[in-house]
C-alpha cells in the first residue's frame, strides 16, 4: 500500500474510521501511523476528500463533526435501520428539550436565566441527565450573589445532532417557521357538526338521564392536544456582557 497516494490511504482512513466507532480528528488519524509513514495533514485531507467522493450514491457518508471525521448511514435510510434495534429511541421530555435548546442557543447561561425564560422552576433531574449525557458543562461561574454556575455545551452535543459547530444550528427564523399554529382553546373551539347533531339527538331524549355535557366532553378529547408550554415566546434580549453567542430560542 502506496501511503503517499491519496486514493490508498483514502481506503486506509475508511477502514479506521469503520472501525472506530466514533468520530476521529485529524490529530488522532495522524498518531496511528508511524512516524516514518505518518502521512501530512494536507495529504490526510485529500484522502479524505477522496473517501467523501467514493461515498457518493452509496448508503454511507463521510460526515464532519465536532470531534472530527466519521462515517454513518445517510438519514433518509434511518426508518429502516432503527427497525435493528427493539429498543425504541429514547425520548426526551419537553422541559428537558426547552432547557436544552436556550443553552444551546444562550450560552453560557444560568439555571436561574433559563427559569426566569421558561417561567417554571428547572427540575434537577433535567440538569443532571444534560450533564450525565455530556451535552453540557459548567464553564464558570456568573459574577453575582450566590454565583450561579453558567452552563454551555460540549462536543458531545454537536456530534449527537450532526453539527460541526455552533454555527451549523438552524437559524431562529427558520424554528420560528417551524412553530405550530396556536392552539384553540377547548371552550371556544367550533363543535363539529356530526358531534352537534349527535349532542342535539341526546338532549331531545325523552328519558333524562345524568350525563357528560357536550362542551366538557369536547374538552376532555381535547386535552390530549392542549397544555402543552409554548416554546420561547417570552425571549427577552440579553446584554452583550452576559451572552457569549447571539440571542436565540428554539423548539422541539
């Protein structure tokens, strides 16, 4: 093998990183060579190029994350892959997603920044499954009473969601077009009139007989769909001085 051709060591650097399992810097590639043979970073970046080229059209990519190279399985294929596994994916709350969202977008920010957001106390547990999936740390302290630590987000969380960067997050213009309409309230929502005719026939029987009312009956199916906390309406600006990247919101 002709290590100093980008096309050999192209399909040297696929059988790493399919044996790796995680993603792998340039640095890292680099130390599994002998020093001898210890390609350049520019020749290590051509044969990268190169695998990223032979992955056209096949059911893998190259993908550049935060913690460096990897290949995966392209996303339009994950309906039939995640049928490998019984476990169905685990699912987050939406608190944990709201919180996790402002520090992502906020950060560094405090417990108390994102209650004073949220209007609601932030639940520990929420806290500690963020810190226990390495998605966030504590990267200091803010310079106030008490000080509160201010909270951030790791490489974990950029190679969790198949980002690179910070930068790579959807632009807020885009989640605010993603928002659902507002919900109608149950009260004032319009009876459909197959339900209304049924509720008129009932009513119209010449046996009373005690019953759920109409209107508390719409509420009732309705429920499943209402209460749900709108997402970050309530964003407020915040000083240059206590945000480390541009103001932001985000939803699920």
């Amino acid at each position: 093998m002709n290590l100093s051709d980008p096309k050999d060591l192209a399909s040297l650097l696929e059988a790493l990183l399919l044996a790796s399992g995680k993603p792998l810097s340039l640095e890292r590639l680099a130390e599994l060579f002998d020093e001898a043979e210890r390609p350049s970073t520019v020749l290590l970046r051509k044969a990268l190029d190169v695998l990223d080229k032979s992955c056209k059209g096949r059911a893998f990519e190259l993908k550049e994350v935060a913690s460096g190279y990897r290949l995966q399985v392209r996303a339009n294929f994950s309906p039939w892959v995640g049928r490998l596994w019984e476990e169905r994916p685990q699912r987050y709350s939406r608190a944990l997603l709201e919180t996790l969202a402002l520090i992502a977008y906020r950060q560094p920010i405090t417990r108390g920044e994102i209650e004073e957001i949220r209007g609601v106390a932030v639940n520990s547990q929420i806290v500690k499954t963020l810190l226990e999936r390495e998605w966030v740390r504590v990267v200091g302290h803010r310079d106030v009473p008490g000080r509160p630590a201010m909270f951030a987000t790791t490489k974990q969380f950029l190679d969790y969601f198949n980002l690179s960067n910070l930068d790579e997050l959807p632009p807020l213009a885009v989640l605010r077009e993603m928002e659902p309409e507002p919900l109608v309230d149950p009260e004032d929502a319009p009876v459909p009139e197959s339900l209304q005719a049924r509720a008129d026939i009932a009513s119209e029987a010449d046996a009373p007989r005690e019953q759920t009312s109409f209107r508390s009956l719409l509420a009732e199916l309705d429920s499943m769909e209402v209460g749900l906390k709108t997402d970050f309406d309530d964003l407020r600006e915040e000083s240059a001085d206590d945000e480390a990247l541009p103001d932001g919101e985000s939803r699920d």
